[in-house]
C-alpha cells in the first residue's frame, strides 16, 4: 500500500499543495497534468528522492522508479546495465528476463547490444528491465510511453497490467490517452492542487480546464 | 558493481586515449615550441636592470659594455641605458627594471686615485629573487673592480716606497692597468653561464611538461563529464533507490576516472621516454597521488554542473586562468611582478611543483 498524507513540496514557489492518494495492491494510479504541474515532482517525493515540506508518505515494499530520463550507460550493452544495478549473476538475470512478466519485454533479443546503438524503444524496455528486475512492489514510471513506436508502447502497456495483475502498485505520469485506460484511477494536477479526474471527458479537455 | 565499473573504464578508454592524443600532442607542440622561442640566445633575460652614467670619462662606457657583454651578465641580466638619476628611479618605481644602478660623477678618476666613489643600487622592495640576482651579481662585479684597484694601488705604494721615479711609475702602472684589462676581457664570465643556461632551460622543460601534463588532465573534464553520471538525476535517483550512496557512486566513479589517467599517464610516459626525456622510472608509483588529486577534482567538477558542455566550459576557463597564474602556461618571470608574488597562494603551483618532484626528481 502506499498513502499519500497532506503532502506539500515548496522549493521557490510550492509545487504541490496538500495531496492525498492511496494506492492498494494491484491498483494502478495515472497522474495527469501540464508541463510543470508537479507530475515528476510527486514521483520523486513517492520515491523518497525528495522530502515533502509537509505532510508523510507511507509506502509498503520496495519502490523502483523508471525515470524519464534513462538511467543507462550507453558504452555498455544491456546485460551490464542490468547488472550494474544487482547483485545477480547472469543465469539469474537471464532467468528472469524470460520469466512470464519480464518475457513481455523482449530484452534477451537484444541483451548484447550496446545502449548507444539502441532505439528509443529498447531502451525504455531495458530501463523498465533492469528495475523491474530487482523485484519492486511499487512501480514509478514517468512519460512512460513518450517517443515510442506502436508496438513497444503495447509491450509495455502488457507489463503494466501484468504487474498489476501480480499485485504490484503502479503510479503513471504521462500525457498519453491510452496509458488512462489501464489506469484505475486517474489524478489530475494543476496549480499544486491533485484532484481525480473523470476520464468520461477527453484528455485533453481535463487538461484545458 | 565493481565489475561493471570495470567494463565500463575499459569501454570508455579509447574515447579518453583519443581526446588525450588529440589534446596531448597540441599541448606538447605548443609548449615546446614555446620554450625555444623563450630560451633563445639573447631573447629571454628575466632580470632588468635600468642604470645611468654620467659622461665625465670615456672609461664609463667602455666599463658599460665590457660588464654588458659578459656572458654571464649578458645572459641572466638585461642593462638597460637611462639619461638621468631621475629616469633610473623612475623606471624602478614603476617597476620596469628590477633594480637600477646610478654610477657617480668621478666614479672612473676614482678607482685610479683610490677615491672610491659608490656606486647607489635602487630597489623597489629588495624582496624578490630577482633583485637578489641584482644584489649578488653588483657583490661579485665590486669584488672583481676592488681586486683590480688594489694591485694597481699596490703598484703605486711599491714605486714610492722603493724611490722609483714618476716616468718609470707611470709605465709599470700601464703595464699593471693593461694587465687588470686583459684580465677582465680575457674572463668576460662571472660564472659559468653555459652551466646556468642549461638548468635554466632543463628546469623550463620539467616545467613546462608538468604543467602541461596536469593541464591536459584537468581540461579531461571534456571526455569524462560524459563519463560521470552523479549529476544526472536519473542516475541519482536509481542509485538512492538501489541502496547506493551518492559518497560510494562519488568513490567510484573517481577510482573509474583515475584508473584511466593512470592508464594515460603510462602512455605518456613511454611517449616521453621514446623521445628521449628523462624521467623517473619511480613516478609509475609516485604519480599515483597526483592522479588521485586531480581526478577527485575532474570528477567534483563533473558532478557540480548539470551538463557536460557546462562542466567543460567553466572548467576551460578556470583551469586555463589558474594555470596562467601559476606559471604553467608562460614562465612566472613574464608575468607582472604582483602576479609572481600571488603565485606562491596558486594551489596549482604546487601540483606542479609536486608533480615535476615526482617526474624528474
């Protein structure tokens, strides 16, 4: 589970104001917002990278975060990057990466690649893999889909509910439309204040708002 | 992750080895040139000197160029002609010379009469090694004038004391004064300058490679702000949430970045002995210290901007400004004299120093 408490982040100006979310397990939560709302903000505070000026986070289990910015060494290939963030050894992470949750990402196909030589879409499946792979009950993922073809935004639309299916917690901050629809509930972000959205409107008419 | 640093100092090594041949040779081809151009016959003489003479005797100018072209003074001293006492001080106060020298009416006469006349020496401050220079070479000069003066005086107590007549006198003084001539002319070295110029310019070259080569390790911050990853918040993030500590990520990542300039640095070595410069076989080892210094603050420097163009950019322009300050560029000798005495609180300085200590020593 984690709860959101009357969280508030100032930094010159306040960036969220008083916020409560709770999330149970199997539950998928979208945040939605413009540029500059805070999105990125409340993931990282969700994180404990930040420290809310007020209020408290309570999160159960261990939380992995994929950034929207990828955490990847490009003069590496992708089993080094995944290994550079465990302490597995290579059957294990091979192991893993066919399991029936990681398979849906595809990153065997291209596990001796080198990170500069990848397109955009597999490296936000390896990122996606290599923190997925050390086994997190909450999952944190910021513009998830941003920049991606058809069928690696399906693919990792796939993992999303599988993990949920698994019990996994999922926070989402996208503009994208179609990440909504896996999402149980979606908040919408304007001004620092969070309040849920009703997704029987168009997205971009919550966002207008 | 110890492994993966690993992988990844040795993936990373053929874009630092290119940026350091690139950067290396350009560094090396300008320093050397430099040097030739410093430490040619006649073109570099760190000491100035103003003086003045008074034209009440031919045997001033000839004592002027007969000192002036002295080797020994001709190589380490430029003397500089002024037409007045008051453009000799002048020029010492606005520190144009080092020192300057102001010789008597009746200097010349003197030193035949026993008279003695001093000559007045002007500093600024007196604090300097070159005014130290000034002082020592003025002490050598009166000595070698006081040695002259006394045997021609010693001729003239001998004639009068043995009743020898003033024709005669005068034709053993000649004889004595064109003795003392030939004598000065025949050793126109206070010291052994050939000696002096070669440490001069050998200490240059220690210098200058140094220099060069801590200011080729330094401006590294180009190649390995792309290396180091603590200043992207992805990295951070991951690293937090990985249980690694933004210390520990720090540590590595420095031991990555010293690893391949240690790597550099026996390239650089073997390049140096190939083109036959001597240096310590020791400094394998002994530059260790140096490597870690430098590369805490290229990697310090890396995690403090947010970009790599950022971090390259400030860097250029600090490193490149402190290493002028501290000599490594040009000869602290060229530079004004307030910024020779600011040298001695130029942390550079000493890395310099230190790492010619390791290098040559």
């Amino acid at each position: 589970m984690v709860k959101i408490e009357n969280v508030t982040v100032k930094y010159k100006k306040t960036v969220l104001r008083d916020v409560n979310i709770q999330a149970d397990k199997g539950e998928c939560i979208g945040l939605l917002g413009l540029n500059g709302s805070g999105k990125s903000t409340l993931l990282t505070t969700i994180a404990g990278i930040k420290k809310p000026s007020q209020g408290r986070i309570y999160a159960e289990g261990k939380i992995g975060f994929v950034t929207q910015e990828n955490a990847l060494i490009d003069e590496l290939n992708a089993y080094d990057n995944i290994l550079m963030w465990t302490s597995m050894k290579k059957d294990e992470i091979i192991k893993a990466l066919n399991g029936p949750q990681l398979s849906i990402l595809k990153v065997t196909d291209f596990l001796n690649v080198k990170v500069r030589n990848m397109s955009g879409g597999m490296k936000k499946r390896l990122a996606l893999a290599s923190v997925f792979i050390t086994g997190p009950d909450v999952l944190l993922m910021d513009e998830p889909l941003s920049a991606l073809d058809i069928p690696a935004k399906n693919d990792i639309l796939s993992f999303i509910d599988a993990f949920k299916a698994n019990g996994g917690i999922i926070f989402i901050a996208s503009h994208e439309e179609n990440v909504f629809a896996h999402c149980d509930r979606v908040y919408h972000l304007k001004d620092g204040r969070c309040q849920l959205a009703d997704l029987t409107r168009p997205v971009a008419e919550i966002l207008n708002d | 992750m110890i492994k993966v640093s690993v992988k990844r100092v040795i993936a990373f090594i053929p874009y630092a080895a290119a940026y350091f041949i690139v950067l290396g040779l350009t560094a090396f081809a300008i320093a050397f040139w430099s040097q030739n151009v410093l430490f040619k016959d006649g073109s570099f003489s760190a000491v100035k000197v103003a003086c003045y003479l008074p034209d009440d005797s031919s045997l001033n100018d000839t004592g002027f160029s007969l000192v002036s072209h002295m080797n020994s003074i001709e190589s380490s001293v430029s003397l500089i002609k002024y037409d007045s006492e008051d453009e000799v001080r002048e020029a010492v106060d606005d520190e144009e010379a080092v020192a300057g020298l102001i010789i008597p009416e009746g200097f010349a006469s003197g030193i035949f009469t026993g008279e003695n006349l001093q000559i007045e020496v002007v500093f600024k401050s007196a604090d300097t090694f070159d005014e130290h220079v000034v002082k020592d070479v003025m002490l050598v000069l009166a000595n070698d004038l006081g040695v002259g003066q006394a045997s021609v005086q010693t001729v003239y107590s001998l004639c009068d004391e043995y009743d020898i007549d003033a024709d005669q006198t005068s034709e053993i003084v000649s004889v004595a004064q064109a003795n003392e001539l030939g004598y000065a002319i025949d050793r126109m070295s206070i010291f052994d300058i050939n000696t002096l110029d070669d440490i001069s310019v050998f200490t240059l070259t220690q210098k200058i490679t140094a220099a060069a080569l801590i200011y080729i390790l330094l401006l590294s911050v180009f190649v390995f702000s792309y290396f180091c990853k603590g200043s992207n918040d992805a990295f951070i993030a991951r690293a937090k949430l990985s249980g690694i500590s933004p210390v520990r990520f720090f540590i590595t990542e420095t031991c990555c970045v010293a690893s391949m300039m240690y790597v550099i640095y026996v390239l650089f070595f073997a390049a140096l002995n190939l083109a036959d410069i001597d240096i310590n076989v020791r400094s394998l080892l002994l530059i260790i210290p140096v490597i870690t210094i430098i590369s805490l603050i290229v990697t310090g420097v890396c995690y403090c901007f947010k970009t790599p163009v950022a971090s390259a950019y400030i860097s250029f322009s600090v490193f490149t400004v402190l290493m002028y300050l501290a000599g490594g560029l040009l000869p602290l000798e060229f530079l004004p004299l307030f910024l020779q005495k600011g040298a001695v609180y130029n942390p550079l300085r000493l890395l310099i120093d230190l790492t010619m200590e390791v290098m040559f020593s």
